[in-house]
C-alpha cells in the first residue's frame, strides 16, 4: 500500500480549509483562486499542481468527506430499510454536525452547483441500491428511484434546514424526526418488510 505523503496531506488541508473560511465569510462564487493561495499562505502554482480550478478544489473537499462518511456506514446502511435501524441516520446527522460549514456551502447555494448536484445524486444513489436489496426482487408500488430521490432530498433538505438555525435540536433529535417524517413513509409506501419501531416521544 503506497504511503501518502504528508506534505501534500498538509498541502490539501490549507487549501481545503481556505475556500470554506473564504466562501463561509464572501460567498462561493466571489472567492478567487488568489484569495485561497494568500489565506493558506501558500503560492498559486502549489494550487494549480493540485486542482484545475477552486470547483475541482470543492468537488475534492467533498468526495474527501463523503467517503469519511461512507466508511463508518457502508456497513449499516442497508439497515436503515431491512431492520428499521435509526443508527446510520444518527452518523450522517453529527456527520453534518461536525462539518457544517462545508454543509452549509454547498446546501445553500453558497458552493458550486456541481458540488450540490452530486452530494443529491450520491445520496439518492446509495439509498436506492439499499431499497431494492430490500425488496429482494418484489416489485414496488412506485419506481424505486423516486422513493430514493424523496428520501435524498428531503434528508439533504432539512439538514439544510437544522444547521441554518444553528443546530437548534440536538443530532439524535432529528435523526428519530427524520425516521418517523421520511423513513417510514418510504418504508410503508414501497411494502418493505421491515418492523418499523414506535415513535419516541422526544423531550
């Protein structure tokens, strides 16, 4: 296994670092490749041995962060529609937490559309492999991609909404929020053998 060199490490870190702070603080779209080499103290040609442009930078950032999360997950994913499991939902909830800002970037349109577009497809993706080893071959009562795509969206959508308002719930909250809102109902709507467990009353 080839080792990974610790100043490039270093190297993405900076740059990773400077587009969120600079997008977080100006807006996406204003940042310059400029801004983000003189924050990491660091010269443009550095940048261009690494990225094409700071879209490439943020598309990085994010397929970087989404295998993080894939890594502790993958394994439980398929729960979440074959057992009712609610863990898996819990991980992405403080995943989000725990790296809001770039959430909050690309989820508000502060980031590239791209970036947007593929965190959504990625998201829908995923759930829909899970979906159908669900249903074990049986046919659903509606197209399995557009109960992959509901449960994307409006998981992305209110994570959206729960880190503009500052994290108000805590992350367990909404987890069991989002299985009782969105979860069940695709769990109902497509007949998965799954036994749904009762709401908790939260606090």
């Amino acid at each position: 296994m080839r080792k990974k060199d610790r100043r490039v490490e270093r190297t993405h870190k900076l740059l990773r670092e400077a587009l969120i702070i600079l997008s977080l603080r100006k807006g996406y779209d204003s940042v310059t490749i400029q801004d983000i080499t003189d924050h990491a103290n660091l010269g443009r040609a550095t940048f261009y041995l690494h990225y094409r442009d700071k879209d490439d930078l943020l598309l990085n950032t994010l397929q970087t962060i989404v295998d993080d999360l894939l890594a502790v997950i993958e394994p439980e994913l398929g729960n979440v529609f074959t057992l009712g499991d609610i863990s898996p939902i819990l991980t992405i909830f403080r995943h989000a937490e725990e790296n809001r800002d770039l959430y909050r970037i690309i989820l508000r349109g502060r980031g590239a559309a791209a970036a947007e577009r593929r965190l959504r497809e990625y998201a829908a993706a995923s759930a829909q492999s899970y979906i159908e080893v669900a249903l074990h071959g049986r046919p659903a009562a509606i197209p399995v991609e557009i109960a992959a795509n509901y449960f994307a969206h409006s998981m992305l959508g209110l994570i959206d909404w729960w880190l503009e308002k500052g994290q108000a719930y805590p992350a367990d909250y909404m987890a069991h929020a989002f299985y009782d809102l969105g979860i069940t109902s695709v769990i109902k709507t497509l007949g998965l053998d799954v036994d749904i467990p009762a709401p908790e009353k939260m606090e």
